[in-house]
C-alpha cells in the first residue's frame, strides 16, 4: 500500500507536470501569434511604418474584447471552438486551445507596448537611409526592443501558470486543480501548501530568469 510520503510525491508530481505540459504548449503557440499581432499593432498606426487605421482599429478591437473576459469564462464560452479544433473540451488537450485564446492577445498587447518605446528617430533615420519595412521591424525596431520583450514574455509566462490553475473546471488538472480538490474540498493542508509553496517557487524562478537574461541582453544589444 502507498504511504503518505509516496501518495504526495505522485501527486505533486502529476500535477507539475500537467501544469508544464499546459503552459509550454500554449506559451509556443502564442508567442507565435502574439508577436506578430503586437507588430502589426505597432506599424499600422497613424504615422507608422505601413498606417492602416482599419487593420489597425480591427486588431485593437478584437483583442480588447478577448482581454476583457475573465478565462474562466472565456474557457467555457469557446467549447465549440475547442471541440472544433482539438475535438475535445476536457482534459489538458481541451484546456490548451483557451489557454493560447487567452494569452495571445496579452502577449500581442505587452510587445506593443514595448515596440512603442522604441526611439521614433532612430526607425525614421533608418528610413531616410532606405531600408525597407521588413528590415526596420526585424533588425531596428525587434532588435532595440529585445530585452523589454523577454520581460514581457516573463510576465506573460506567469500570467500563463495562474490560468492554468482554473483548468481543473475542465478536467485538466495541474496545480491548482490540486489544491482546489485535495487543498480545500478535501481540507487536506499539507497539499493545500505544498500547491502553494510549488506555484511561488515556480513563479520566483520565471521571474528571475526573465530579469537576468532581459539585463544581460541590455548589456550587449
């Protein structure tokens, strides 16, 4: 029979590992389409790079919308969307689709943000120069903004891991699964802050190495 020592550690092992398996997949898939929403959002402004104030005004809308609903419920208002996709609501597959929905638009939103502090100067320098769109974004505007979007993937990394922690309304398990059914319908505390103790080292250790690697890219862009 498992002992209580055994029972935790298949427990909190499951669940790390459920919760790794719904971050790392959506965070790829968003980053891959938040990126470059966050770029169009930048260069088709007024008296950017490529103006589009309809592309632009459209962009904006949509993901304004998409950020104003909590992912709880986003998650559970996409399920035929979900299905439609992955063929499946439940489970770490059918929590996957919410999870990049949800975090796209804030990774689109957080490299904005960064891309717009970008010194307009040096982008119409560069301009004068003759350097074409597709260089000024990939080699002035990505490259001047590096270090502030590693901290805004950072950011959004963690933003990731306390979605996750809803997933378990869907059967995806992970962390806050466990602590929402062992921690608290079961009153089981050394879960309970075992969960907790786990989702702040993880978050300590994001943030760390997001700051670390953002100053040293500083340092030699």
């Amino acid at each position: 029979m498992m002992n209580r020592s055994d029972e935790l550690i298949t427990l909190f092992s499951l669940s790390l590992y459920e919760t790794t398996l719904m971050v790392i997949i959506p965070l790829v898939i968003a980053t891959i389409i938040g990126i470059p929403l966050g770029v169009l959002l930048v260069i088709t402004r007024p008296n950017h790079l490529s103006p589009n104030k309809w592309l632009f005004h459209i962009l904006n809308t949509i993901i304004n919308i998409i950020r104003s609903v909590p992912f709880i419920i986003l998650m559970l208002a996409i399920i035929p969307f979900t299905e439609l996709i992955v063929g499946t609501s439940i489970g770490i597959q059918g929590a996957i689709v919410p999870l990049i929905v949800y975090i796209a638009p804030y990774i689109a939103r957080l490299i904005e943000t960064t891309l717009l502090e970008v010194d307009h100067g040096i982008i119409e320098a560069y301009r004068g120069m003759g350097a074409s769109r597709t260089q000024i974004v990939t080699r002035i505007i990505i490259r001047e903004a590096r270090p502030g979007i590693l901290l805004c993937m950072t950011i959004a990394l963690i933003g990731l891991i306390g979605a996750t922690a809803m997933a378990g309304v869907i059967g995806a398990g992970g962390l806050g699964d466990l602590a929402l059914r062992y921690g608290y319908q079961q009153w089981d505390l050394p879960v309970m802050f075992g969960t907790v103790i786990i989702l702040i080292v993880l978050v300590q250790i994001v943030q760390t190495l997001g700051n670390y690697a953002a100053k040293k890219m500083k340092k030699t862009a």
